[in-house]
C-alpha cells in the first residue's frame, strides 16, 4: 500500500495501489530502463495519467516531459509542442530547423539522466504525428523512452499503425473499478470508508461507474460536508447529498 | 550475391535494399552506425520533403548545432560535412527510410565520392521505385553488414598506434582526427590550451617539413620523437595529433609508426670557449648539430622541451659537457621580448618568472579572445574577418584590427563591443615583453572567456581545412608562423655542421650529417652557384671540406656563408 498523499486528491485520502497501478510501475520501470514505448490506454478517469505522473515522480534521476497535442495536430505543431516541452520556451522557426533542435536536445549523449516523453490524449494523433514519433525515437543519435496514454479510442488509433504497435513494448489498459476491486480498494482510499456497509460502496461504485475520478470527486464533496456538519462517520443524508450534487438525477 | 555488391566503395553506385519497419530491423540497423568506424546511420524525417540533409547527417554523426556549431547557412554546413566524411573517414552512410529521400537534396551533399550510399526501404513494394529513382543498384542488409565489418577492422587497425606509444594510453586521444576538437568541447580552458599549442606548432612544423619532403618515411620515428617529446621525453598527444593532421592533410596517413627514442645521452662536442661565439645560438646551432641533431630537428625544439633541472636534457634526451652549458646558458639567458616570432625566442615563454607557458597562453588567448567574440555573437557574424597579412604587430589599430566593422551584420540580440567582453586588453601585449600584471591579465581574460564547449560553435564551421578542425584565422597569429620561417631559414644559413656547411638547408634535400640521418647536399633551386658559400659550392664539387669551428667570430661567418 502506498502511503504517501496524493496532493490533488481529497484531504485524508491515499494513494491506491490498484492492479493498475502495480503493471504502470512494472511497465515503465521497463520502457524507462530500456527506452522503449509503452501504452497505457483505457476509459477516461481511470488513473492512467496520475498512474504515470505518479510513478515517473517516484523514479531517482528521470526526467519527464509531458506532452499534450490539440486534436489531429500537423507535425509543425507537434514539433512545437515538443521543442516547447523540451526546451521550455517558445518555439520559433521551421519544421526542419526544430526537428533540428529537437534530435539535439533528445540527444542520450547530452543528458545527464535518462529521459521519459509522455504524450497524454494519443486518441487526438494522426498518422503523420505518430510518424514523427517514431522517427524521433528511432534516431540514433536520440536515447529516450516514450508514454503514449490515451483515453478512448487511443488503442484503436495506435493498433492502427503498424509501425506504432510493433515498438510498443508495453501496454498497461486501465478499466473501471468491477465491485469486487472497488470493495477492494475503496476503503483504502479514504479513512471515511473503512466502516461503511458494502451496500453503500457498491452503491457509490454504480453510480461513479467504476471511475476513479467520479470517486474522487465524491470523496472530495464528502469530505467537505462532513467538515460542514461536524460529522466523524458518514451518515446516509451526507452520502445522499453528495451523489445529487455530483450525479445526474434519473 | 550480386556482382555489384562487391563492388569497392569508391564511386559505387547507391545500393537499395528492403529493411522493413519493425523495431528489431531498425534497431539492427541502428547497431550499424559508428561513424569513427566509418558507418553512419541517418533517420530522415517523414515528410521532411527537402530537408536540410547535410544537416542530418552531421547530427546522425553525432554533432549538435550547440556543441559543434555549424553555420545555418547551406553552402558552411556542406563544408563542414565534407570536412567530417573525410576526417571520420566514413565509408558507408544509410539514409533510412529510402522513401523519404530527397534526390535532389542527395545530390547536393559534398564529400561523399567515397562513401558508398545505402538506401533501405520500409516497404518491400517500395523497392523497384526507389531503385528507378536513385539509379541504385541492387543491395541487401547482409552485404552491407559484411563490409562494414571489413572496413571497421582497418579502421580499428589503424586507431592501434596510440596504445603503442608511451605508456600513458589512458590519456591518449581515441581519434587523432577529432581529438582536438574533443579536447576543446570537454576539456577545460587551460587544458584546451596546452593540449592546442602542442597541437599547432607540431602540426605547422611538420606542414612546413613536409613541402620539401621527398621521402618522408624513414624519417617519420625520429621527427615524431623529436617534434613531439615533451621535456621529460614522454610524447606529447596534442603534437602527434598535429603531426598526424599534418601528414593526412598531405594525403599521408600516418598509421602506426614507430617511435625512435634517439642515444642517450647525447653526444656532447667540445663546446670550450663557447662563450667567445657572437651569439649563444651559434654555439647552441653548431653543437646540437654535433651532437646529433638535425637542423630542421634544431630549428622546431622549443623551450618546453628544455629541461634544465638536476640536469640538463632535451626532450628528455640527457646532455652532458660543454653542451648542456651551452644550452642551459641560452635557456637562462635574457631574450631580446621584441623578436616574439624567431625561433628560438620560443624559449620566451618559459623564462618568464611565474615559469609558465606565457608566450604559449598568450597565444592562446588571443584565440579565446576571437572565439570567445565570435561565439558571443551567436554566430550571426558572417564576416569575422581578419584582414590578410595582418599581424599582431599592427597595434596601432587597437582594439581590435582584425574585424571588419561592415561585415558585422545587425543583430536582434544586444552586442556587446569585443572590448567590453575583454576588457583592457592592451593592443601593446601584441609586441612589449610581459610583466607580472600582465600576466595575471591573461589569465583572468582566460577565466572570463566562454567555456571550451560553447566556443565551438563559431569556430568550427569557419574553418577551411581538413586538417584545421577550428578555422585557422582564429587560432593562427597570422604572419606569426611565416615569420618563424623566416627566421629558422635565415637561421640555417648559417654553417653548423661539422662536415660541411649548409645554406638553405631543410631537413629533407639537403643534410646527411655525420649521424647518418641528413645530409644530401643540393644546390638550392634558383640560386645561382656563385651565391652558395664558397664551402658549399666545394661540396657540391665533391671536395673534402675541413669542418668549421663554431667559434669562429661574426664576420669569419658571414665570409664563409658568402
């Protein structure tokens, strides 16, 4: 179990560790240590990215960028997108002429610790950008691994591409929470739900559909009414409040 | 196998062969590239449509626009490819997928009538269209491989020398080639500096030896004993590697030579009296050379060679007698500061108090002082230019003559004036002796300049030899190194040897002293019989010629020198 806070997550709640979570750190530990590429796809709001973000942190000498591309993006703002995660600074000049620094700065020889590229959203790659990818990392001058996340459709978009599936030397697929792990994990997440009835989890589970997200959201609200009323356990009224603040009435 | 495949590289064709796209090929194809083997891998881009190919090459090679600097400007890049094809001496380059090979971007490379081009494709259907493109003839993955083996085994053959020589292999340069670039790009100011002075004035020695070089070969141990001992007798690696530039710029690979350790101790000649000579280099000439040494060999020694404690020797030859006081009295004595470019004012630099190489620092920074600038500009200066025949005499053009002002382009960025860069630097250094602030000037100029790494970045891509891996107008004082000659000839004029006496004398059509190693007297090319001294022109008669006494006063010399 992992027992450090995650800081974006509701006060009192921890970090879970889910099936997941565990194949996120076995896999990266792998694409890092032998700079490959690695998939961690699935339906949003189930911790890809805060599996990743989470693990890469915890990682001695790595160095992550973090990429983000609009939706079917040319390769010139791909490039710049990556010469701006690269370099930290506003892209200027041609496609070439990037391309140029970018191969420079991805450079294995002129890094002092080894280098993660995290492209977050791959649903929104196109051929040509998954292209450019593949070029930078099959550079020999360039000595980098890569993680691709992707919420849906993002596997279908790299299944797609040969030339994509073939270097993927690990692939992690996040789903939603089934009962059983959400009994499972849930009453580690937060201290709120160690004596609370199955019922009431599952109910809660249904209603998140298995999203961690949604989960966390609730959680986040719970925590907050509970502060309001004074409240040391939850009670059905606060539980009842919180899912028709979050939730779509039927 | 087809014929074809066993075809030599030279002026071979371009050969096309189905890779594939899967990561295992690829990454085999990626184990290929070894440039200092002589293999390069290039990636092109997809869709790069005309790229900057040579560009590409130069980072697949392993240079950065940071580190290495090369000018944005096609035509210095191109150059600056040339000059790495050849001194890597790649022999093979692939430019991986075929398909996104620009032809006429191919065509523009220089460099490459030696390198056989490799072009794998991605797709097997791609094959027979590339073929139609390129004019290529047909490949395989497995032919490459199997010559490239062949030739990394010559290359490595080659790269065997340093491991030969001294015993210090750990600090021997992996490549002669690019060791002076290493240096510059990893190594500190000062090592840079010592490392490129020794780099230098081996390289331009050996240069000016070799013009008049007939048969170079016999003579290849002893001159890099003798050019590039250091004064404890241990090869210096930044003058081989010049010696090594020296002789390839020339076409001549210098591959595994053997280094000649010359007797010790020296023979020592009765120098007695010699105190009575007009000049200490008369007796300094006459008896090295009676010791054994040649004149071209006495004309490069310079002071760090020189030792003159507990004993004196040189290039950690022991000499004993008369001689080593000769040389110790000369290697102490007070020098004239204002002939900074004759020969044996080399000894300047190590007779100043703080007993530092100031004459070689002062070179040094001076080269600094122009990297340092042109980097500073970020290499948007194109005409750095530093006006032909000027010197470093010319201090009435202070601060600094050698620049252009209109070739100076404007800048969105801020320029600072070189002066502000180093301050104070009197144009008077260029010709007044150094004294101890002065001193410590320098070396707080060579504190302030850029690190070696930065400087790269200007001075590589202007340089305009193959042997000159930094252009040869920021490192080289111009009219310096002509000026030595001047004087190492006038110098040789004089008669020094005991069997006969020499005018216009070089190493390598002249001498075959009594040591065996020199001396084929000849008449020098256009000059006219009568104006050879009178014991020359005996010589070439085949008279016998008493030999001369280094003793002998100025006016005895200039009546037998005619």
């Amino acid at each position: 179990m992992k027992t450090a806070v995650a800081a974006p997550f509701p006060e009192g709640s921890e970090v879970v560790e889910t099936d997941e979570l565990l194949l996120t750190e076995k896999a990266l530990g792998d694409i890092v240590t032998k700079s490959r590429m690695g998939a961690f796809v699935g339906t949003s709001g189930t911790g890809k990215t805060f599996s990743v973000r989470r693990i890469a942190s915890e990682m001695e000498n790595l160095d992550v960028v973090w990429l983000e591309f609009q939706s079917r993006p040319s390769i010139v703002h791909l490039s710049r997108v990556i010469y701006e995660g690269l370099f930290n600074e506003p892209a200027t000049g041609s496609r070439n002429k990037l391309s140029s620094q970018i191969i420079d700065g991805l450079r294995a020889d002129q890094r002092d610790r080894p280098l993660l590229i995290a492209v977050d959203e791959a649903q929104r790659l196109n051929t040509e950008c998954i292209e450019y990818l593949r070029y930078l990392h099959d550079h020999v001058g360039t000595g980098f691994s890569m993680a691709i996340l992707g919420g849906d459709g993002a596997w279908q978009v790299i299944r797609e591409e040969p030339m994509l599936l073939s270097r993927m030397y690990r692939r992690v697929t996040f789903q939603p929470m089934s009962n059983e792990a959400a009994l499972r994990n849930i009453r580690s997440y937060h201290s709120m739900y160690e004596d609370v009835d199955d019922e009431l989890i599952l109910d809660l589970n249904e209603m998140c559909k298995g999203v961690f997200r949604h989960w966390a959201t609730v959680t986040d609200t719970l925590v907050d009414l509970m502060a309001e009323k004074e409240l040391d356990k939850l009670d059905f009224e606060t539980v009842s409040l919180a899912t028709q603040l979050i939730f779509e009435r039927e | 196998m087809n014929p074809k495949d066993e075809r030599a590289p030279a002026g071979a064709e371009p050969l096309a062969f189905f890779l594939g796209d899967s990561p295992d090929r690829v990454s085999e194809l990626n184990s290929l590239h070894d440039p200092k083997a002589g293999a390069v891998v290039v990636h092109l881009a997809p869709r790069g449509g005309r790229e900057r190919l040579d560009v590409s090459v130069l980072q697949a090679m392993g240079h950065t626009n940071e580190t290495s600097g090369w000018s944005q400007l096609g035509a210095e890049t191109r150059k600056t490819l040339r000059h790495w094809v050849k001194a890597l001496g790649v022999r093979h380059v692939f430019f991986y997928p075929a398909e996104e090979l620009d032809r006429k971007s191919l065509t523009q490379l220089s460099g490459f009538e030696s390198v056989q081009i490799w072009l794998p494709t991605r797709r097997n259907g791609q094959l027979a269209a590339q073929k139609a493109r390129f004019g290529a003839g047909p490949g395989s993955f497995r032919t490459a491989k199997k010559r490239l083996k062949q030739d990394h085994l010559k290359a490595k053959e080659n790269r065997e020398i340093y491991s030969l020589i001294n015993n210090r292999a750990a600090d021997w340069p992996e490549d002669p080639w690019t060791a002076r670039t290493n240096v510059l790009s990893s190594g500190d100011a000062i090592t840079y500096a010592n490392f490129d002075s020794r780099w230098q004035d081996a390289f331009f020695a050996t240069q000016h030896e070799l013009e008049n070089m007939p048969r170079w070969e016999p003579q290849i141990p002893r001159w890099i004993r003798m050019v590039a001992a250091d004064r404890d007798g241990q090869i210096s690696p930044g003058a081989y590697c010049g010696i090594w530039a020296a002789f390839a710029a020339k076409g001549i690979e210098l591959s595994n030579p053997p280094i000649e350790v010359v007797g010790s101790p020296l023979r020592s000649p009765d120098l007695s009296g010699f105190e009575k000579a007009s000049c200490i280099d008369e007796a300094l000439v006459y008896g090295l050379s009676k010791a054994g040494l040649c004149l071209v060999e006495i004309a490069h020694l310079r002071a760090q060679q020189v030792s003159c404690r507990g004993g004196v020797r040189i290039c950690g030859i022991e000499v004993a007698g008369s001689l080593a006081d000769v040389i110790e009295t000369a290697y102490n004595r007070t020098i004239d500061p204002m002939r900074p470019f004759a020969w044996h004012t080399r000894l300047v630099g190590e007779l100043w108090p703080d007993g530092g190489h100031m004459y070689e620092r002062f070179k040094q920074m001076y080269r600094y002082y122009c990297m340092g600038y042109a980097r500073f500009q970020e290499g948007k200066i194109t005409g750095l230019m530093i006006k032909p025949g000027k010197t470093l005499e010319s201090s009435d053009e202070a601060p600094m003559p050698w620049v252009h002002p209109a070739e100076i382009k404007p800048d969105s960025r801020p320029q600072k004036p070189l002066a502000e860069l180093v301050p104070n630097l009197p144009a008077a250094y260029l010709t007044n002796p150094l004294r101890r602030d002065e001193v410590q000037t320098i070396q707080r100029i060579l504190r302030q300049t850029p690190t070696p790494k930065k400087m790269t970045a200007q001075a590589i891509d202007e340089r305009d030899d193959i042997s000159t891996l930094i252009e040869r107008h920021y490192v080289e004082i111009k009219g310096g190194t002509s000026r030595v000659r001047s004087s190492v000839r006038h110098s040789l004029g004089y008669p020094v040897s005991g069997d006969i006496d020499v005018l216009h004398t070089s190493m390598w059509n002249t001498a075959r002293s009594e040591n065996g190693e020199m001396i084929v007297i000849q008449q020098p090319p256009d000059v006219p019989l009568e104006m050879i001294a009178p014991r020359t022109r005996a010589a070439l008669a085949g008279e016998t010629v008493q030999p001369l006494s280094y003793s002998w006063s100025k006016r005895e010399w200039n009546e037998v020198a005619g």
